[in-house]
C-alpha cells in the first residue's frame, strides 16, 4: 500500500482546527501527519505555505502549541515535526528530541540543516527513537546520494525539483529513484507539486507521496467554514490515497 503524508501548518486557523484536522485526516486514510512548525522565514516553502505560516504567527503561534496539538494526535495518527532549525535550536535539541519521543511525534523533518550538519544530532535521535529524515534532490550526485540515504531512517524525502514547495514544476525522478534503491532500503517518498492532478505520476517508482499546498490552499479560502474546509480535505486525502495505489 502506498502511504500519503499530509502536511498541515499548526495552529491555523487554530490549534483546536489543528487537532480537528489532522484527526479528520487520519479517519480518512492519510498515513502520517506532518506538523509544521510555522516560521518567519520558510526558505524552502512557496507562497500558499508561507502565507499560512505568516498568519499562524500574526494570530499568535507559540512554540508551546505545537506540543498540544501533538499530544493530542499523536498516539492517534503518525505525525512528525517539519520546521527549520532555529525554533527547534532556540528549544535546545536534546530536550526537544525528548519531548517529541514522549508525546508520541517519530520523527523530524528539518529541510534547512545539511546532512553534514545533522549528522551531529544521530545519537540523540537514536537515543530517543526518532528519525531525521533524509533529503534527495535531483540535483544531487550519485556520490552524494550514497552519502545521504545509507543511514536513513522511517523514509527518504525526495525533492520532485529543484525549488520551492507548491510550483508545479517537474523533473525525470527515476535516475535519482535508481540511485537511492541502490544505496538504501529506507522507502522513497516524493514531496513538492505533489496534488490530486499529479499524484498518479509522482508516485511512479516510489513508496508515498507528501502533500501540502494542496491543503493550505483549502485552509486559506476564506469563504469556507472550518466543517467545509476539515470536509474538503479529507475528500481530497481519500482521492490521492486511491489515485497513488491504483
């Protein structure tokens, strides 16, 4: 069975839509939640998740909240943690590996700390049984690939292009799906662009696909109620999810 990872900005509109969602998603067959942190500066994200993230902190987001929501969802529904390195350096690592273990959250999606950089964390991740997932570009060489997926745990997060989250560009993913496979037993999943339009070609040679603007755009329409938005996205959650295991 291919997986799905839905990706949801917390706290907006609210932490108790938060809960409602990703609880809602995980009915409808969604396999793993991926909480994100918001942040004031999201590099590698486009304009619907970074206009979520704005508005989470203009209404007030706390570090704090993220951690209610997990403790809320996470022994129901898989979720992992998506932000950039400095809330969670400013929290203090060893702590914050700590506290994600015990509410239940597996694992840690950090896009902006180069493997070199995280490889530093491994112990603390292992001590705690987390997971660090791996980028894969397709930019990267097949040295680099090596380099990156051979230690990898829970999956490896292929980058469907070279950009930013939500563009809808598309690049020949088999020659880096080769080179992973060749190096690793870790599942593949494709994430960017990925949506209800694209999910029967992105899934092509991997193991699971990560959605996220597609759902922010439904959180953001502004005429819709929370019911009508939480209705929206799991009717497109259960749409992928059949699209993906065809």
């Amino acid at each position: 069975m291919k997986q799905l990872v839905a990706y949801i900005t917390s706290g907006y509109p609210d932490k108790a839509f938060s809960v409602d969602l990703a609880s809602a998603l995980g009915e409808s067959g969604v396999d793993s939640i991926e909480l994100g942190v918001p942040f004031s500066d999201p590099v590698a994200d486009g304009p619907v998740i970074e206009k979520a993230n704005f508005l989470s902190l203009e209404q007030g987001f706390r570090f704090a909240d993220i951690l209610e929501i997990s403790d809320q969802i996470a022994k129901k529904v898989d979720t992992l943690w998506m932000g950039y390195f400095n809330p969670f350096y400013q929290y203090g690592m060893e702590e914050l590996l700590s506290e994600a273990a015990r509410l239940g959250v597996s694992g840690l999606i950090i896009p902006d700390v180069p493997h070199e950089e995280a490889i530093k964390y491994s112990g603390s991740f292992r001590e705690n049984g987390m997971a660090n997932i791996s980028f894969v570009a397709p930019t990267d060489s097949d040295e680099r690939i090596k380099e990156v997926v051979t230690d990898a745990q829970k999956f490896i997060y292929l980058v469907a292009y070279a950009g930013i989250t939500g563009s809808g560009q598309s690049e020949d993913l088999k020659q880096s799906i080769d080179s992973i496979r060749s190096y690793s037993d870790t599942s593949i999943f494709v994430g960017f662009g990925v949506n209800e339009k694209t999910a029967k070609e992105k899934i092509k040679g991997v193991d699971g696909v990560i959605v996220g603007s597609a759902f922010i755009d439904i959180l953001l329409q502004e005429s819709l109620t929370h019911r009508q938005k939480i209705d929206q996205c799991c009717s497109m959650a259960q749409n992928i999810k059949s699209l993906i295991n065809e």
